[in-house]
C-alpha cells in the first residue's frame, strides 16, 4: 500500500517515524510539512504523486478542503482528529469527498481508528496500526499479579503501544486502580500528542479518550 502524508505539526513527524522504525519506509511515497500562513494560503497548491491513500494532519482547513480534487487517483483520505474540530467543517469535507467518490476517515482522536470495512481498514490491517490491540500473559502470584508477556498486535500511530508493552513486560501490580495508574503515567510520558482542550462530542479531552483507550485495550488483553 502506497500512502502520501502532509502535515503541519510534530505529531505529523511522530507519526512518519514510527512508520519508518516499523519497516514501512518502502510505503511512503511522498512526505511533506506545509506550514502556510493565512495571507498565502490561496497560493498554495499540492501536486502530489499516485498513490492509494493520503494520510492529513493539521494542516491549514483552506488547504484540506482544496486537496480532495488534487486526489481523484487515490482510494481513501485518512484525516486525524486531534483538536476539536467544527462539525461543519467536518461535514463539508465529507461532502467534497463523496462528490468525487473518495473513502474518508476522520478519528478522532487517531487511535480510534477502527474500521469494518473499506480501503481504510486495508489500511489499518497492512500497516498495524489504529486502536490499539495487545496480547498478553499474566502470572496469578495470589496478592499481585505479574505481566510475563505482552506483545502489540496493533499500535497507536504515534508509537505509544509500542513504548508501553516494553514498560509493562514484567510489571507487577495489586489493583486494577494501581495499574490504571501506572498507565496514566505512561500516557503522558510518552506523551500523548492529543489536546487538551474540552471535545463537545466527549465532553473530555481527546488527550483523555486517548488514555482511555489505552486502558481499554490493556483491560481486554489481560482480560481484567
């Protein structure tokens, strides 16, 4: 699968990275950073070359709405949600691209991405990546609990799974609190890339749905 990403912050550089660290460097064929300021931002155009899906985080909403006529050769838009964002933003992008027959994502936050079908979850399935799911083994020492083995099945796009399951090999713990806890800390250490500015949808940040869905997937993959 072939992608193109452009973003404008460092999560975008995040997020290229650990494509590359995972041994996905064949898979990019374009990379760009475009910081555009609102005075030029009319002037800007995005040439890119063929290729399935592009891959957008945060760049400027002039140039997002602009790009989906730039991608009648691509299969899908993958548009992660970071900060809150208008709905109706949101819904004129998904107007723009159903006009032209174009699959669109929009996680919010990334590591919800989850999909039942479609290019994007041939995304999620070659690349390993999206809402995160773990395999584990744990030790029943009676008052605490060991983590023998933890692998990623599927990672954060930024890399956090990965980081975590090499922090929680071994770990010991006496409370689902205490290893909720310890999780928490590993979230922010890391650190989670997501806003910390109240989501209307969640009514939390999507820093929060982030850890929250860290939780869930160790919870599932120890079985607690």
């Amino acid at each position: 699968m072939r992608l193109s990403i452009l973003y404008g912050s460092d999560f975008g550089e995040r997020f290229v990275s650990n494509l590359i660290e995972r041994g996905f460097a064949d898979s990019i064929y374009y990379v760009e950073r475009i910081e555009v300021k609102d005075d030029v931002v009319d002037e800007y155009s995005v040439d890119l070359p063929k290729a399935d899906v592009a891959v957008v985080i945060d760049i400027h909403p002039d140039i997002l709405l602009n790009l989906p006529e730039n991608l009648t050769h691509y299969k899908a838009l993958i548009v992660p949600i970071e900060r809150p964002t208008p709905k109706g933003f949101l819904n004129q992008l998904e107007t723009i691209c159903e006009d032209i027959g174009l699959e669109l994502a929009t996680p919010k936050p990334f590591c919800s991405l989850n999909p039942k079908c479609g290019v994007v979850k041939e995304f999620v399935e070659y690349f390993q990546i999206g809402y995160p799911i773990f395999k584990a083994q744990t030790i029943d020492l009676g008052d605490k609990i060991v983590i023998s083995q933890i692998e990623v099945i599927r990672g954060q796009p930024c890399g956090l799974a990965w980081f975590v399951a090499e922090k929680l090999r071994g770990f010991v713990f006496r409370s689902r609190d205490e290893l909720w806890s310890y999780l928490s800390e590993l979230h922010h250490s890391y650190p989670c890339t997501a806003s910390m500015q109240i989501d209307p949808d969640y009514g939390d940040s999507l820093l929060h749905v982030s850890g929250f869905t860290l939780r869930e997937a160790i919870g599932k993959a120890l079985k607690i």
